[in-house]
C-alpha cells in the first residue's frame, strides 16, 4: 500500500547494552532477530534493524566502543532512549530549501547505499531527524535483503511516536516547515502527520522521543498497554 509523502519509516532506539535490548524487545513483542546496518560500524556503532509488518522499522543502536559519540548521548539521557527517526522523502531538495529557512542545522548530509540522506541537529529538532531520498513510496533501503518476517508477531506496525518539548506548539510549527506538511491537532496536542504515521509534541521540559506507539496483531492481544524500556515508553494500542 502506498502511502503519501514524507513517510515515517524507520524509529531508532539508542542503548548501551544493545544486545539486552534487543532480546527484552524481541522477547515482549515474540519479533525475530533484525540485520545489522555495515555502514554503521564507521560510526563505532553496534545496530539492529527489526522489521515491524511491511512498511515501518524498529532500529537499536548502541556504542561499539568507547570513540562512540553515542556515549556521551547515553550519559546525558540516562540509558536506553528513543534516539532517531528517518522519514523518506521523494526529493530532497525542497526540504533542504525548507531546513534552511527554518533555520536547521545539518549534521550530516552524505549517500547511504546510492541515496542522498540529511540528518538533522537533535538540539534543532528535538532529536536526530533523518531525511531518505527515495522517490518511489513503496521501496525503502532493506527491500533488497532476504530477511523473512517474524512468524507470529505481536505487532505489526509502529503507530506514531511523542516528542516530549518546553514548547509543542513551536517544535511542531518547526517540523511542519522541514517537512512541507499542515500542523494539525488532536485531543488538545499538535501533530504532524508523515504518511500514516504521526509524530505527537507533548509538553516536558526534558526534549526527548518519550513514546513509540505499536499496533498489536491478534497474538499480541495479551500484551500490556505500556512497557517502559529505559527512557521511552512502548504504548501497545489494540483493535
């Protein structure tokens, strides 16, 4: 099913102790094991990518060694954290027009496997926002590997996630510009909507990713409605 552009793809979760992570992950949610990203090794960082139904990805990272700059992140944000979210945009251009109007800084701007990305200051955003080109809505960096899905999964599909903010409003009215998309509302909170997924600004005034919402399958129906990993909270929403 294609979705309209920009499209929430990928949400990333950063722990120190990735392969705990991930089995407590896999284990709640009854997910296979996920593929490594290699060009993440350059970046000293240890990665797992966990399909979550067709479309979405759940990411962990975590430090290789003690170069990591994840580290000091950790430190700051005191252990496992919502990290990163990458959104697929079909032409980077426009965005790059609209990230330096708003006045976004980049941290990277680079090709990963024959596609132009950008990812943007967490100290801008909120967090570390990357930007995909991919200009047909239906593909996505992994379509290539070989990886079956889990069996029988608890989820199927990450929902939308919160970024915990002194100021929604104005964080939300910043994501709506690098992104070219409305600032809309929901039960009292703005949000912005990146294909069938939606990210929520939630009032703290500790910026962070303090939510992922997953959608749960009809195996999942015994789940609890939060799990706390670390510093984000899992909210399971069930038909």
């Amino acid at each position: 099913m294609t979705h309209p552009f920009p499209i929430l793809r990928q949400v990333v979760i950063g722990a120190r102790d990735l392969e705990a992570t991930s089995r407590e992950l896999r284990e709640t949610f009854h997910l296979e094991p996920g593929f490594p990203d290699p060009l993440l090794e350059e970046m000293h960082l240890a990665d797992e990518t966990i399909p979550v139904g067709p479309q979405a990805h759940l990411e962990l990272v975590g430090p290789l060694n003690e170069q990591a700059s994840i580290n000091a992140w950790l430190d700051r944000v005191g252990g496992t954290a919502g990290y990163c979210v990458s959104v697929q945009v079909p032409d980077l251009d426009p965005h790059l027009e609209a990230i330096e109007a708003a006045g976004v800084r980049l941290a990277i701007q680079a090709e990963a496997y024959g596609r132009r990305i950008v990812q943007l200051h967490p100290g801008d955003m909120g967090l570390l926002v990357e930007l995909d080109e991919i200009p047909d809505a239906d593909e996505w960096f992994w379509d290539h590997l070989e990886h079956p899905p889990s069996p029988d999964p608890y989820i199927d599909d990450v929902v939308a996630v919160d970024l915990a903010t002194p100021d929604p409003q104005a964080r939300a009215e910043r994501w709506a510009s690098v992104f070219r998309v409305p600032v809309l509302e929901k039960d009292g909170v703005p949000i912005v909507e990146l294909g069938s997924r939606t990210v929520r600004f939630v009032q703290d005034e500790r910026p962070r990713m303090s939510a992922i919402d997953v959608h749960a399958t009809p195996a999942g129906a015994g789940l609890p409605e939060e799990i706390d990993l670390g510093q984000v909270t899992l909210r399971v929403l069930k038909d």
